[in-house]
C-alpha cells in the first residue's frame, strides 16, 4: 500500500442458484410462493434421509454469501420418551464438503451429514439425543468431518447455541457468508447471527467445496423443506475504508492516543439505506454498528455493509485495520510511545542500530516524526508477547490475580474492561509479575484482561459472580 488511504473492494450478493444434484429421498417441489424454487430434502416418514447440491463449487479463498428459507416441519410437543424433548426429528444442515454432488450420510442423528468425511456443517437439530452431547431443545452448532457427537476431538462442546422451537410449520430465513480473509463464518437463522472463526478450507482438506444441504429422520420423523426466493433483491456493490498514513504506517493503522482515533466506511454507489457492522477479527459478534467506528480496544478489525439482500465487505483483502495502543505515562494521558532512531538511516520504515522507545508529550510527536521516528515501540526494544498469562481464581467473587511470564525487562501494559468495553484498570509490569485487582467493585459479570506487548496482544477472560 503506497497511498494515502486504502480501498477493499470485495463484495458479497446472494449466491445464484446454479444446477443441482437431489440426492435420497430429495425430490422437487411446486413454488411454495411466487417465483420461489423449492426442494424437499425428507418426508415426513421415519428413516429417511436427502441432500440438495448445487452443481457449481465455491472457493474458499473468495467471500461468497448464501440464502434460503429453511421449513422444519410440523411434528412438535412433548415426546414419551424421556430421553427425547420433541416428536419431530432431525433437523437440517448445511454442509460443505469435497467428496461431491454424490454425497449422502446417515439416517436419524446423522442428519444426511453423518459420516461425510471432510466435510464442515452448520447443524440445526430438532432432537436431543444424549448420546450426542446434545443441549435440551432445538440448537444450532458447528460439525466437522461427519462427526455428529458434541465434545469430540473434531467438535466442540462450547459451539452449541440454543434455538426457539423450528417445528412450526413457518419458512425459517437462513443466510450464510464466508469471510475469507479474516476466516470468519456467519450463519444467521431468524435474524440471529452465529460465527465461527476458523479455517475451514483447513477442516476439509481444501479450498474447492461443494455446498448444500441435508436432512434425515429416524424413529421420529418430519417433513424437511428449503427453498431460494426468486429474484433476490441484490444489486453488487463496494465498500471502502479510508485511514490516513501517519508516521511510519502505510495507512491502514489507528494509533490509539495520536492523530486519526476513527475511521468511516462509506459504499458506492451511495445509497442511504446501506448499514455497516464491524467486527474483531478472533471475536464473535458485532463490535459497532454505524459507518463511522472509534475503536477504543487494539486489535484488527473489518467492515460488512447491507443493502438489501447484497452484503459487502473489506475483509477480503489480507490487510484489514490494524488498531495499535501506543499511549504511556501517568493515567495514559496525554503521552504516547515513539520509535526514536538513531545512528541509521532515518525514514519511513528505516530504524538505526541505536533506536530506543520513547514515551513523550503528544505535542512533541510531530517533531519525532519529521525527523523519522515511528509511532509506537521499536521493534528491537517492543514489549515481547508473555509466553503465559494465567488468571486465578476464575470464576471469582472478588479479587482476581495475574500470572503474568515474560522475559526480564520486558514492559507489559495490563488492561481490563467490563463487559461494555470499558476499561476500569490499567498498569505497567516489568518482567514476571503477578498484580492483582478487585473487580468485584465494577459489578459483576464477564471481564476481558488484555496484556499488550507493543502490537502483540493476549486476551482472557474472568467471571465476577454474586
């Protein structure tokens, strides 16, 4: 990057239906409304099982975006066996996997995934069956390589998201993106989001995936059913971010505590009915809504705008927005971190054989940077990742301590934030240390602890109960 500023110019629209392949018990079905191409993957017979495939693969190393409506069946309430919370069974899953438009797994708990060996779903199950580590009622959860058992080594046991009830007969909207650079996938089910972040490409043994969806019954059973609304209200567009250069950085860089503290996204064409998120890359969920964004917390950080039924993102450059905490001092206030070089070639991107990190006033900043100095730590003296941080006890009722490890001398700046991202404390360590705070002064509830080490960031998190 070479500019003043930067643009990312991917974009993501629904996904066009191509040919398809109907495998099992799926067959067609008449439009359900007007215009809509419609698929029935079971029906409502036990032991069956389905799979629709779209004919043409997606690339993993491009974003690619997906709708659908999702209709589980009617089969609902209590069941007489205890094991069991629901009459209806089992659910439908989107999946992507290499093996092709012949794929088809196992019946019942399966879910028509079951035992598709490199393969990544997105399960969502209408039956509690124990021997899967299932969570009471409907849930949402990632699967990988056909293993449909929660808490194995392929699978997680924290990736479990409750659900309402699906077995009512209503047409559920579905929807699900990829981002490609930042590795983050979005499901959204009825308007609520799920992410997982991951290489999924990794999971699958390649960027070549074939996409669709399954279904299966077993003893209980359902009538499963997707469809792809005609003529989605997609028109393509772009989004950009603009960040100015400042110091030694190419553009894409906030300095907390120096110059720009925001950055805007803006799309063309223009269209005032376009909405923005902006998300942290490694964490779920939104961090901001609205186009304009002040990060307050270092990290990476991207883009994703709605206009209809099109999205766009930044993300799918590999340079995104990099947000740096460079200030120092007493309370953090009013001083920053410069990268003062010496006895070298002074320039952007040059550090001397003697360069040393500086903390001094913002108002003496633009001198260090005509003659040079970057902004932030030098990358010879930067404060170095801790090899550990370990936070004790956890949950806790009151005070919380760190076990900070890092090599003697290095400088590491500690910082914890309440659940609204505020931060309640803040201080300096050198070397092994293990400061304690009282959080339980600040309420209770989920507490993030950063140690920022220059640009190296670790992240954990402590519970503050009654």
């Amino acid at each position: 990057m070479k500019k003043i500023y930067f643009s990312f110019l991917a974009f993501l629209c629904a996904f066009a239906l191509n040919a398809q392949t109907l495998v099992g018990d799926a067959t067609t079905l008449p439009s359900s409304t007007a215009g809509s191409t419609d698929y029935q993957l079971t029906p409502a017979l036990k032991t069956q099982k389905g799979a629709f495939w779209n004919n043409t693969q997606l690339n993993l190393a491009n974003n690619f975006s997906i709708s659908a409506e999702l209709n589980f069946g009617t089969q609902t309430g209590p069941s007489t066996d205890p094991d069991d919370h629901s009459t209806g069974a089992d659910g439908i899953a989107f999946v992507l996997q290499s093996v092709g438009t012949t794929a088809l797994g196992t019946v019942g708990e399966g879910m028509g995934y079951g035992g598709i060996t490199n393969s990544f779903a997105v399960e969502m199950d209408t039956w509690q069956n124990l021997n899967r580590n299932d969570i009471p009622g409907d849930h949402l959860a990632f699967m990988k390589n056909g293993d449909v058992t929660h808490g194995t080594a392929a699978n997680s046991n924290t990736d479990r998201y409750a659900l309402a009830d699906l077995e009512d007969g209503a047409w559920h909207p579905f929807s699900i993106s990829w981002n490609a650079g930042a590795k983050i996938l979005t499901v959204t089910l009825d308007a609520v989001a799920h992410t997982f972040t991951g290489d999924v490409a990794a999971v699958i043994g390649t960027n070549m995936v074939t996409w669709g969806f399954t279904s299966a019954t077993g003893s209980a059973l359902n009538r499963h059913r997707i469809r792809f609304l005609a003529t989605p209200n997609c028109v393509p567009f772009t989004v950009s971010v603009s960040v100015p250069a400042l110091g030694c950085s190419n553009g894409n860089t906030i300095y907390l505590g120096y110059g720009p503290q925001s950055v805007t996204a803006t799309s063309s064409p223009a269209d005032p009915t376009t909405t923005y998120k902006w998300y942290m890359v490694g964490e779920p969920g939104v961090v901001h809504t609205g186009a304009t964004f002040s990060p307050t917390m270092a990290g990476s950080y991207f883009v994703v705008a709605t206009r209809g039924d099109c999205t766009a993102s930044n993300a799918g450059n590999p340079v995104i927005i990099t947000v740096i905490d460079i200030r120092c001092g007493k309370d953090n206030q009013d001083k920053v971190n410069v990268c003062h070089k010496q006895n070298g070639t002074h320039g952007n991107g040059t550090i001397g054989d003697n360069a040393h990190t500086l903390c001094v006033s913002v108002d003496a900043v633009p001198a260090h940077l005509a003659h040079g100095d970057c902004l932030g730590a030098c990358p010879e003296t930067a404060m170095r990742a801790s090899n550990k941080l370990t936070v004790f006890p956890n949950p806790t009722t009151n005070s919380v301590k760190l076990n900070i490890e890092a090599a003697s001398g290095d400088r590491s700046e500690v910082l914890i934030r309440n659940a609204q991202g505020n931060v309640v404390e803040r201080k300096s360590v050198i070397g092994n240390a293990q400061p304690s705070f009282d959080l339980r002064k600040y309420g209770t509830g989920i507490f993030v602890i950063q140690i920022i080490n220059g640009s190296d960031i670790i992240t954990n998190k402590v519970l503050v109960k009654e």
